[in-house]
C-alpha cells in the first residue's frame, strides 16, 4: 500500500542567498504602512527625541541601497563574514524595529504606524534569512544569538543618536566584509 505524504505546514524553503531578496521588498511594504497609510514620525515625535532629520523618503532610499549593498556582498564574496554582515544588519534594521513597534504599542497603549507589516513580513522573512542561514551552515544558532544581541544594540544607538551610528556600523562592517574575504578567513562557502 502507497503512504500518503505527510501533511506539513507550508514552510518556503528558500537557499539564503534568495532568502535575502524579500528583506529589500518586505521594507518597501513597511514603509508604505508607515508613511503612506499612517504617519509614523508623528507618533514616533510624541514618544522619542528627533534624532533623525533625514526624510522619509531619504531613509527609505538609504535603507535600501544598504541592504542590496549587503545581499550583493554576499552573492559577490560567498563567505560567513558577509553573510553575518547583512544578518546583522537586518536585526538591527528590521528585526529590532519589529520588536520596537510591539513594544511602542503595547507600552504606549497607542497604535505604532508599522506595527502590521512588522509582524506579518519582518518576524517571517527573517525567519526564513536565519533558517536558511542555519541550513546553509553559514551560522550556529549562538552567533545568530549574539547578530541579535549587537543589532538591538545598534538599533536602540540609532533611535537615540541618529545616522551617524547607522553610518559607522555599515562602513565597519562592509569594511570587515571585504577585508576577510581578500585575506581568505572564514572560508567562502
């Protein structure tokens, strides 16, 4: 007698590197829910310091050429270096934030602009970037721990202290990035 297949939860099991590509395209979704459906610097103003005077449309450009900056790294180097360097980017960047707006809401008792397209694309999409990362053995679950311990590090500078610590951190990273592939540590893969 045949088996029937067993019934499993539609999971996406996508390699990283594809994995990577709904990042740039979940952010475009969470901007728009943000600043075209709601007003989130408004809310944001009434709660945090303006640490940030670049535009909205300045950070949504800036954010996004970072992250393709980040995916084409790790499509061009092939390395665990430049895979950490865009994981921990995007728990800093989209991780953390989805967390800041849970917790925006829940402690203000007020609706944070993004909170929607926080729960139901950045927790799945980065869900899939750290399982793939798991499966591609490009990290272990206690480096993904400590990408996620420095990227809320990062994200709460940000918030306080503005793009300086945005800048910083990128060009430190990219920096990294490209230093350990031309001196061959870790091994590409």
């Amino acid at each position: 007698m045949e088996k029937k297949p067993h019934k499993e939860i539609l999971m996406l099991r996508l390699p990283f590197q594809a994995a990577l590509l709904l990042a740039p395209l979940a952010y475009a979704i969470h901007h728009a829910e943000e600043h075209m459906l709601f007003n989130f610097r408004e809310w944001r103003l009434r709660y945090f310091p303006d640490s940030n005077a670049l535009s909205t449309e300045a950070v949504f450009v800036i954010l996004t050429a970072i992250t393709l900056v980040y995916i084409l790294l790790f499509t061009t180097l092939r390395t665990k270096v430049a895979a950490w360097g865009v994981i921990l980017f995007l728990m800093a960047s989209q991780v953390h934030n989805a967390i800041f707006h849970l917790g925006g809401t829940l402690a203000f008792q007020d609706f944070s602009p993004g909170l929607i397209t926080a729960l139901l694309l950045y927790v799945p999409v980065n869900a899939l970037i750290l399982r793939a990362a798991l499966q591609g053995d490009l990290a272990t679950p206690r480096q993904l721990g400590g990408l996620f311990v420095v990227g809320g590090i990062l994200f709460w500078a940000f918030e306080f202290f503005g793009p300086a610590v945005l800048l910083l951190t990128v060009l430190a990273t990219w920096a990294w990035t490209v230093l350990s592939a031309w001196r061959g540590r870790p091994a590409s893969v």
